[in-house]
C-alpha cells in the first residue's frame, strides 16, 4: 500500500478546520502523485493543544460533511468527507525540552511537558509505544543544542529520526546530523510543521513522505511504528521545502502573531 504522510503537523484551535483538512487532502493527492493509498497526518501537538483529544471524543466540531471513525487503536483514527477523501490521523505530541530542542512524540496520546531533559522525553516515547524525532529547527541546533543533538543521533541505545520541516530553507547546507543519521540507517522524515500564524493551515500537507508498506487501515500505528524503529521502510520524499524569502515570511508572520494582543 502506499502511505502518503505528512509526519511534523500542528493543528492550531486558531485554524479554520474546513480550510485546514481541504488544504491536506489536497496537498497529499499531489505529493502521491494523484496514486490511490493511505492519507496520513501525524499531528505533533504543543501542550495547550488538544485537537486529537477533540476529535476522538467528540468535543470538536468538524466542518460540514466531515465525520470521525474511532480505530481500535487510541492514537488514531479516520476522518472521512462524505465526498469520499479520507485522512488518517494520528496522535503525537511535541516537548520544548530543557536543554531548548523540540522532541516530537510521535503515536503518543501524551508527552512530559516543556523544560523535562531530553533524554527523559526520549525515554518516555519509547516506553508509551510511540516513536521520538528531533526536527531541526531555525537557531536550535547550533553550539551546545547542536552537539547535544548529534550525541543523541550516535547513541545507539536509542531509537529516533531527525526531522526536516518544510521552513528549513532550500539551498541551506545539509545539517550534519542529517547525514550521521543517514549514515546510521535512521530516518529522516520531512514534514510541514505549520506555524500558529495566520494562513498557516496552507502550509499542511505540502512536504512529506510517500511510504511503500503495507499497513492495517485500523491500526496504522501498530503497522508502522515497527519498521520506523527498525527502519525497515522504504520512502522517498515528496514536496519540496521552501525557498528562503518564503521562509522569511513565515518567521515574520509568527512574530507579529505572538506579538499580538490575545483575542
């Protein structure tokens, strides 16, 4: 089966969720190439948010046409539009640890909040069955950050992937862990990694990953997180990053949204 994911998303309460799960559908069909398969967000919430919660036990109102479908499985579940689009979505979450890099939790109902060590965060994927990533990020994987992230990356004791977000800009020098993680047979997962920022829903869905495996539509967690611990997958990147003035924007964009006074 092919596996068209989208593994860094946030979906943040200030999106317009007609506008969010339009744009995904949208932006997976083209990275699958228009190829039939399994439609995948792996949402990577911060600690106020709670999208996945909402959407499993009912307390989000989705748009028109939309429904949720509950899986075995408490960290997934299936969106389907009465047009026929489905999404699979499963749950995560993201960790501002101590020493200041982003820890994603991947198929995690939940994650020990911002400022615990990395390490521990680490630990804590692993043993609620879930699968850890360390996404790069502007500024936050140079000097003591970026050392500390490639000693996780050699640690052979531990299972994880880097992350390449979309805002990491074409052109830029491949960061060093990415080729030790390589070298290591770790994964590199690309994802979108939208910002709380307006407009940002457009950017979900844009880069990700085409996965040929095969895989319990019920269970798709159970199915994959096996072959992304052992990395036992074959996958090709799809979509591309953005170009630097695209960056920039985005970066000014979340600025002035955090210096915005609150609703």
């Amino acid at each position: 089966m092919l596996i068209t994911a989208d593994t860094h998303v946030h979906w943040y309460p200030s999106y317009d969720p007609a506008r969010f799960l339009t744009v995904a559908v949208k932006h997976l069909a083209v990275l699958a190439g228009d190829r039939p398969g399994l439609r995948m967000l792996f949402l990577t919430e911060r600690a106020e948010c709670h999208q996945f919660q909402g959407l499993v036990d009912g307390s989000m109102q989705l748009p028109a046409g939309w429904t949720v479908e509950a899986h075995p499985e408490p960290v997934s579940c299936t969106l389907r539009h009465e047009g026929g689009d489905s999404l699979c979505v499963v749950s995560g979450r993201q960790t501002v640890a101590q020493e200041g890099i982003e820890v994603l939790s991947l198929g995690v109902p939940g994650a020990p909040p911002d400022g615990t060590p990395a390490r521990e965060v680490l630990a804590a994927c692993a043993a609620a069955g879930g699968f850890p990533v360390l996404p790069w990020s502007p500024g936050k994987w140079m000097g003591r950050r970026g050392t500390l992230v490639m000693k996780l990356v050699l640690d052979p004791a531990l299972n994880l992937a880097v992350g390449d977000p979309s805002h990491r800009p074409r052109g830029w020098r491949t960061p060093a862990p990415f080729h030790t993680a390589r070298a290591l047979r770790r994964l590199v997962l690309p994802g979108s990694d939208p910002l709380p920022a307006p407009e940002e829903e457009f950017s979900v869905g844009r880069y990700g990953v085409n996965i040929e495996a095969a895989v319990d539509p019920a269970r798709p967690w159970a199915s994959l997180r096996p072959r992304f611990v052992y990395g036992d997958v074959v996958f090709e990147s799809a979509g591309r990053r953005d170009g630097f003035s695209r960056c920039v924007r985005r970066q000014v964009a979340l600025r002035k949204a955090r210096k915005a006074p609150a609703p």
